[in-house]
C-alpha cells in the first residue's frame, strides 16, 4: 500500500533550485533512510513530506489524497473550461497529525515536565481524557527508557533523553509514518546509540519512517531502503546490501569513499 508518494517535485530558495523533480513512493510499513551531502536537498524532501516546506511544483499523495493542492497547466486549463471540477481544498494539520516528525534539536517545551510533553497535544487535538494522555505517557515513556524521568524537567535530562523525549511526543499524536530529520546529529557521540535504539524498536513494530541520517551503519541495519540525495534529486535507490557494497552513481560512489 503506498503510503507516500511524491511526483517531480520542485523546491527552491531563492535562486537555488533545491529540488529539481524528485519523484519517489514511501510504501506503508517500509523503512527508507535518506543519506547524501549538505546541501543535496534530503532534509528539504523530507520537510516537504508534511508540507513544512511547500514545493512550488509537483505533487505530494498521502494515503491516496494530494496534499499541496498544486496544480499542473493541464489541470488549471481543464478547470478553466469546466473539463475538470475545482479540486476541494485539503486540511493539511489533520495530515500532519498522522505524520510524526523528529528534528535535529529536541523541539520539547522547557517550561513542561516530561509527562506534559507527551500528554499535551494528544489532549488538545485527539481529545483524550486526563487518564488517557496519562496512561500513555506512562506506557511509551517506559517503552522509551523515561519512565523514571515522568516528573522531571527538560532541563534535567541529557541530550539523548531529550530525544527520546521528542520521539515520544511524536507517538503520543497515534501517526501512521515517522519522519526523523536527522534525529542524532545534534548529540554527544556516546548519546547517539540509545536514540538510535530507540528508533530500531519503532521500526521493528512496523511503523512507517522515513530517516535522513548521517549514520551509515545504522542506515545499512534497519532500513529496507536507502535513497542517496545530492544535486537535488534521487540518484540512487536501493536495498542497502546492494547500495552500500554495490554503488551504481560516480557521485554515490564517491559519498561513500569518503564517509565509510
């Protein structure tokens, strides 16, 4: 079942064209890690996914249903002539809460404890009871390692338990795929592998994610696919085996001479 999927899609800053028609279908279950240079435009795919970045072309399908309300020339011409009816306009926030995303830098509210992280927005937006947020909170922070941390601060944990933490207010909302952008870049070496942990168990549980990393060997472990993105497109795609022992691209090629 696609659960994703994205048809040429064009992304620009100014004059920096960042996406140049990327094109590329997320199956429902699948793990696909992203990995490529800065600047090569997988982080922009990625905030693309939930339209946290807007493509200026190209269109995006979220379980079946267009999400950037794009329109390509033909479209626009067949609506003009009333060939085509005018499409009904989406409401992304509820697509987004079916799209967990973990960024670099935590993202947890310092003024909160642990608990109320988790337990906000699922009361706010999926309208659960005290009891219901709570009872959660208490099962994916034990799920997670934090179940002792319930009561504590952000300010008291470290690096790695604040991403856990992020990981876990992501869950709260119930989505049906994980996006990761870069979920370890921002910790201290020796923090990197209990996020990462972390993110093994979510995927062995069969939930759709997505994941730019830097992490080559954990890129190489979980995920059924990798995409290699520089130059503002997919120039390779492929099952790891074969795409780290066997790369097809001069330029994924050379990536991989010289990070591994």
């Amino acid at each position: 079942m696609e659960m994703i999927k994205t048809v040429d899609l064009h992304k620009s800053f100014g004059d920096l064209h960042v996406l140049t028609g990327v094109s590329e279908t997320i199956h429902k279950g699948e793990c696909v890690s992203i990995i490529g240079p800065s600047g090569g435009g997988k982080s922009t795919f990625l905030r693309c996914l939930n339209l946290l970045e807007k493509p200026e072309s190209g269109k995006i399908y979220f379980e079946g249903t267009e999400i950037t309300g794009n329109l390509t020339k033909e479209e626009r011409k067949a609506i003009k002539t009333g060939a085509m009816p005018k499409p009904e306009k989406v409401n992304i926030d509820l697509h987004r809460q079916k799209m967990g995303m973990v960024f670099q830098n935590f993202n947890v509210f310092p003024h909160l404890t642990v608990e109320q992280n988790v337990t906000i927005a699922p009361k706010m937006l999926l309208h659960k009871s005290n009891a219901e947020a709570s009872e959660m909170a208490k099962e994916l922070l034990n799920r997670v390692g934090l179940i002792g941390k319930i009561n504590e601060m952000p300010g008291n944990l470290s690096g790695g338990q604040k991403q856990r933490l992020a990981i876990v207010r992501a869950l709260a909302m119930e989505p049906e795929v994980m996006l990761f952008d870069e979920p370890t870049s921002a910790l201290d070496p020796e923090m990197v592998g209990e996020v990462l942990d972390v993110i093994k168990g979510l995927v062995a549980t069969g939930m759709t994610s997505v994941i730019v990393t830097h992490e080559m060997n954990f890129a190489r472990e979980v995920s059924d696919r990798v995409l290699f993105i520089a130059e503002g497109n997919i120039l390779e795609n492929a099952k790891p085996d074969e795409f780290f022992s066997h790369p097809n691209h001069p330029r994924l090629q050379e990536f991989l001479s010289k990070v591994l």
